[in-house]
C-alpha cells in the first residue's frame, strides 16, 4: 500500500572516516577556523545569504564533517564584500578565511 511518503536515507556521517588533514591544513593557514564559534553574526549581515545558501559557519562545519563538495557549493555566492569580517565578535579575517577554505576544498 501507498501511503504517499518514503524512508530517506539516512545522513549520519561517521566521524572515524573523515579527513582531519584537511581541517589542520586550513587551520595551518588560517587558525580562524579553529577561533569561530558559530554564533552566526556573519551570515546575519550576509548580503547574499539573502538569495544563496551562502553560510560561512555551516561551510565550515562541512568541513569538519569532511562534506567538502557542500562546504565548496556554500560559499559559492560569496561576494568577498568584507560585511561579516567587520561584524565578527573574534575579529576573524572571514574573507581570507573563505579564501582559503575554497582553495583547499576545490583540490580535494
């Protein structure tokens, strides 16, 4: 019988297998990976957050999950603005730190 719904696969990811290296190769060039606290001041004052699923904290965390494909397709509408960088309570230089996930998540 047809009840008009499904089981979705489940999303759980298994922290024994992902890449650590990556984080510590970023936070080798960028230790504001490590400072954010993910309070989210950034993408409250996201300008393309308003139209994109630009996120610098969820990227980040897809990181550390070793999502690096989803942590490239979040930060894909960042305009490099510098709004989150002035609003950041740790003072974290959030472009070079976008900059540099990029850089590292595109090559993987």
């Amino acid at each position: 019988m047809d009840f008009g719904f499904g089981i979705t696969p489940s999303s759980r990811i298994n922290l024994d297998e992902v890449d650590l290296q990556a984080i510590q190769d970023i936070a080798k060039e960028d230790p504001g990976i490590q400072e954010c606290m993910a309070c989210g001041t950034c993408s409250a004052v996201c300008t393309a957050g308003k139209y994109t699923d630009n996120s610098l904290r969820r990227a980040i965390l897809a990181v550390q999950n070793g999502q690096f494909k989803k942590a490239e397709e979040l930060l894909q509408g960042c305009l490099l603005c510098g709004k989150c960088t002035m609003v950041c309570p740790r003072g974290i230089n959030t472009r070079h730190l976008i900059l540099t996930i990029t850089k590292r998540v595109t090559s993987k």
